[in-house]
C-alpha cells in the first residue's frame, strides 16, 4: 500500500499519465483502483483533516484554527472535458475554479471545485459549508472584494462567523499582501507546483478535488521529512 501511494503522489507532482506510470510502481490499473477508492470512500479529505492538525500541532499552534482566508483559481481544462466547465468571464479562462479556505499557515480546511463560470459568492458559500464540524474556534473568514454581500450574509447567519474584506490601496502596483489573506494566495501558488494540476485534466470534479486533496497532502509530507 506504501508503494501505491507514493505512485499517486508521484503521479500527482511530475503530471505523468495514469497509463505511462514507472514501472517501478504497481501496474496503472491497481493504482487506479485505490485512487478512485480513497476517493469514494473519503479517505484523501480524512488524511487531509488529520494531516493538516498534526502540522498544526507540530508548529506549535492549537489544533483548529480562529482565522481562515479564502479565495479561488481559475485554470483550464483539456480537451474533452465536459463535466462542470464554463467561462470565467473576469480572467478570460474556459475551465474550472478552485475555491480554498486555508489557515494562517496555508493549510487547507476545506475546498471545492466547480464551473470557472461559478461566482466567487457561490463557490464560497460550498467551502465554508464544508467547514461544519470542523473548525470549532473559528471566528474570522478573510475574503477579497470578489465576494459580495450575499457571500457575506450566508457565512455571518448560517454559521455565526465575520467575514473581513481585505483589498490592496487602488495606488498600489504590482502584488502586495493583504492582512489575513496573503496566506491562501500563498497556497495556490503551491499547486502551481504540481504538474498534474498546470491544468485541470480530471474528467469529474472529485476526482479534481482529489488531486488537490493530494497535493497538499504531499506537501505537508514534505513537511515532515525535513
């Protein structure tokens, strides 16, 4: 089993076809099977959780975060793709976006994948629902002006959290850190990292979801290594 992981981690960081996996792994179609069963099953969200409070905990901070900053990506999809796509018309991208909520470490809580044309208020409203349970200590969501009103009504009456917009000085050029959200900025320019992930190659949004579960969760991994 060790070795069918690290095979899916290794698919996940070089980009490599399910079908061109290294022999030195277990044939594609073993891999394969465990992969789209830790997905069904919800194995890949569970390790994450757990992953996610261990590095917490290893930096010394409490288990559950009081902060989480939010936000999306949009990137493209491969031909032949047709489940959840669409346009996002602000960045011009045909494909799908990702929305992540992640802590002041960049560890993510929760995360959804859905249509590029999805709005940001949308996407939104499925991560912090995904949070329920999770994150007891919670108080504060950081969100950019790309979340509205009805973003904001959603969080503070179905779940009792404040939702702080954060946006750079109209004078300023080029990136600067926002308070409080420059950390999922941050997480998302990690995925860019990951080659299966460049663009969305998935067929179904689990499985894309899967992939980004993955990604961090090899990146935590790494984490631990060093």
């Amino acid at each position: 089993m060790r070795t069918i992981i690290n095979a899916i981690l290794a698919i996940n960081r070089t980009g490599v076809q399910w079908r061109e996996l290294n022999s030195k792994y277990p044939p594609w179609q073993t891999v394969f099977y465990h992969f789209r069963q830790f997905k069904l099953r919800g194995i890949w969200e569970e390790m994450l959780d757990k992953l996610v409070v261990k590095e917490r905990v290893r930096q010394h901070c409490q288990e559950t975060p009081s902060l989480l900053a939010i936000d999306s990506q949009s990137v493209k999809i491969m031909q032949f793709i047709e489940e959840e796509t669409g346009i996002d018309g602000n960045k011009k991208i045909n494909g799908r976006k990702r929305s992540i909520a992640v802590d002041r470490l960049g560890l993510p809580w929760s995360l959804a994948v859905t249509s590029a044309s999805t709005s940001d208020n949308e996407a939104g409203r499925l991560v912090v629902d995904r949070l329920r349970g999770k994150v007891p200590r919670l108080k504060v969501v950081a969100a950019d002006h790309g979340y509205k009103v009805s973003f904001i009504e959603h969080v503070e009456q179905h779940h009792g959290w404040r939702v702080e917009i954060a946006q750079k000085p109209e004078s300023s050029r080029g990136f600067v850190p926002e308070k409080n959200r420059w950390p999922v900025e941050r997480s998302l320019g990690w995925l860019n990292f990951r080659r299966r992930l460049f663009r969305d190659v998935e067929k179904t949004v689990e499985s894309s979801e899967a992939m980004l579960r993955i990604a961090f969760i090899s990146i935590i991994l790494n984490r631990f290594a060093k």
